[in-house]
C-alpha cells in the first residue's frame, strides 16, 4: 500500500484540546495555501516519489475549509504527477459546522470517496467545553447531507472522558451515531497535551477530567 497525507494547517477556531499544527483560516496564508501545496506536490513528483497511490488523507486542522475547486485541483495534482489505483480511498476530514450540501456535493464529483466527520459528542454542553464550532443538529444534518451527495462511505469521531462527561451520557452518543450508521467509528479518551490551552487550565486546578475509573468504564462500554 503506498499513500499519501496532505495536511490543511487552518481552523474558524482552535480546540482548546488540539496539539496539532493549525493556525486561524483568516490567515492570508490560507488563499495562498492551495497554489502552494499543489507546487510542493509537482516538486516531489519531478523527484521520483513513486505512485500510484491506493489511499490519499486530507487532514489537519480542519480540510472542509478549502473550496472543492482546491480540492479537485489537488487531487488531479496527485493523479497526473503520482498515479492513482483505480480503487484508490480518497479520505478528507470535515468540521460538520464548515460544509454546506453543495460543497458536499463538489468534494464527491472531486473525487472524495470517504468523509471523517468530526463529531466528537452529540450533547451541546460538551461541544461548547470542547470548542467546537457546530451543534448536535448540524452535525446529524451534515451526515444526512453527506449521504445525499453520494458518500457511501463516512466515518464518525467521538470522544470520551470528557469534563463532566458521565456513563450514561457517553451511552446516549454512542446510540445516537450507531443509530446513524456510519461504515467506520473512531473513539477516542481525552488526553491533556502540553502546551494546549486545556493542559494549562487543568494544571491549575481549574479543569476536572473523568478519573481512570471512570475511563476505564467508558471504554469497556465503547467495546461492548
């Protein structure tokens, strides 16, 4: 398997969780990034960097921020100076609260074909501790969109561990996305990175995480 991870360096806002490279989107950097990125992939394809690749991941921060013009221009990069197998799983991470159904549907006629949707909790209180930009409804309706446009193919993220986060609530997620029915669920604990604005709060007593009890609950849970 050969592939390739393209990384989107921009947020609307930073998680308070988030260790990853990413700076704000209102960046002038960020028009300039897609001309950019397809140069960087023209260089590496006059080195000899072989294809034809079988996966290709759109990460970031928060790839649904670029137009499905940018995206179909990079992928038609990666297919001109790489190769591309014919079964090749293009993925690309979206924020539910960044997409609309048209540019759903643009990312699948740029050749998309599995979509990671940052869910992370269908309750409004833990999205708000969390950072995030969507509600619990917008990120059903992307779902809901996300089949519309054609993708047969989506995966969920949900996070557990949460401040104030209890059994019973994790459970009441984990119904709502498995009663959505994505093909892929990706879960994952809380884990209080250095230098992130939530490590600096709960080194000073401000910020209270699940115990390992409590996490070793949830993810028996999460198995079961």
């Amino acid at each position: 398997m050969t592939s390739l991870y393209l990384h989107i360096p921009f947020c609307r806002r930073k998680c308070p969780y988030c260790d990853f490279f990413s700076t704000p989107d209102a960046s002038p950097f960020f028009a300039r990034y897609p001309d950019l990125l397809v140069t960087h992939l023209g260089q590496l394809a006059r080195c000899g960097t072989h294809g034809p690749f079988t996966t290709v991941f759109f990460g970031g921060g928060t790839p649904s921020l670029l137009s499905a013009t940018d995206i179909a221009r990079i992928l038609e990069t990666v297919r001109s100076g790489f190769g591309l197998t014919d079964a090749a799983e293009i993925s690309m991470e979206i924020n539910p609260g960044t997409v609309t159904p048209e540019r759903l549907r643009g990312y699948r006629d740029a050749g998309v074909t599995r979509l990671s949707l940052g869910v992370q909790s269908l309750h409004p209180e833990f999205l708000r501790t969390l950072g995030r930009i969507h509600s619990p409804n917008e990120a059903i309706r992307a779902f809901e969109w996300a089949r519309v446009a054609g993708f047969d193919n989506l995966s969920c993220d949900l996070m557990f561990g949460l401040p104030g986060q209890s059994l019973e609530t994790l459970e009441g997620d984990l119904d709502r996305v498995l009663g959505m029915a994505p093909e892929h669920l990706s879960i994952y604990g809380l884990t209080l990175e250095e230098g992130t604005p939530f490590h600096h709060r709960h080194s000073r007593g401000e910020l209270r995480i699940a115990d390992e009890d409590l996490s070793a609950l949830m993810y028996r849970r999460i198995h079961e």
